[in-house]
C-alpha cells in the first residue's frame, strides 16, 4: 500500500531528529530549477501564485532564499520530521522505529 500524504504548511526544523539516516531527494534537479525561479520572486508575487496569506508568502519566500544544495543535516531534514501539520501530528513519526520508518 501507498500513502500520499499532502505537504504541510507547518514545519519544524528545529526538534531533535530520533534518526542520522537520509536519503536524496528524487526530484532536487527539478527542485533547484524551480528554486532558481521561485528566488526572484517578491513576496507579494508568492502569496498571489499560491494563494496565501501575505505572512505566509514572507515566510515562503524566506524558505526560498534559504534553499542551498547539496543537502545536509545541517540545512535540511527527512519530510516525515519536518513537517509539523495535523496529519503529521497525528503520525507521530518520532514514536515509530526506524524499521516502520523505512516501510512508509
């Protein structure tokens, strides 16, 4: 079975990580090209292209200039961890081993 489970909108980056395992990104080639678009982007164009609140579109647009490459755990972090929305709360993933980890 396969779960698809929307982005949230909520992140954390900031909590311990019960893990040091990481992969790669399938897309980041695709990820960096949309990046380097998204970079020269205003704010105010963000919240009207996503249909956002302006404090969010601020928000977003800071997550934008953030964005660097290669990946490490010193920028970035496994989805499952970062996101932080209703669904995710409801997963739990820092109550699950590392064994049912890698089958999600």
């Amino acid at each position: 079975m396969k779960i698809v489970i929307s982005p949230a909108k909520s992140l954390n980056y900031e909590s311990d990580l019960p893990t040091t395992k990481y992969t790669s990104p399938e897309f980041i080639e695709d990820a960096e090209k949309l990046n380097k678009i998204l970079k020269k982007k205003k704010p105010k164009a963000l919240s009207e292209l996503m249909s956002i609140s302006d404090n969010l579109a601020q928000l977003n647009w800071q997550r934008n200039q953030d964005f660097t490459t290669p990946f490490t755990p010193e920028n970035a972090r496994p989805a499952i961890y970062a996101f932080s929305g209703d669904v995710y709360q409801g997963l739990d993933a820092y109550t699950l081993t590392e064994e049912k980890i890698e089958i999600l």
